[in-house]
C-alpha cells in the first residue's frame, strides 16, 4: 500500500491521522511514518485500510471476504 493510497483513503473517511491510529490501535507516528513514506504499511493494518475502500454501508460481510490477486 503506497503511502498516498493510505492519505487518500483516511481521508475520505473523514479521519485524522490520532482517529485512524485509534481505530488500529497503533500510534500516531507509525501512521505519519505510513504516509510520509518513511516505513511501510502491511500486515492487519494494511488489510484494515484497504477495506477502508468499500463503500459506506456495504454489508459487513465485505469486512471479512479475503481479497485474491
């Protein structure tokens, strides 16, 4: 995830940066670090954001469905 996917995605959300980090449970300056470049995103928080991408309201079941390349 490039680091303005992760900018762009937070906010069209409607996110600051303190939000995102309190809804993934990391902190400000790794998502600072994700968005600047300086380290790079994956893992759960990675997943947690791309979802961040469907549509308000999508059902829930879109939350769990595991994406395919």
């Amino acid at each position: 995830m490039n680091p303005t996917d992760i900018r762009q995605i937070r906010k069209s959300r409607g996110l600051t940066q303190k939000q995102l980090a309190e809804a993934l449970g990391c902190s400000i300056r790794s998502i600072q670090n994700w968005e600047q470049g300086e380290r790079p995103c994956g893992g759960i928080a990675a997943a947690a954001i791309n979802r961040m991408k469907l549509p308000v309201g999508a059902p829930t079941a879109y939350w769990f469905i595991d994406e395919v390349d």
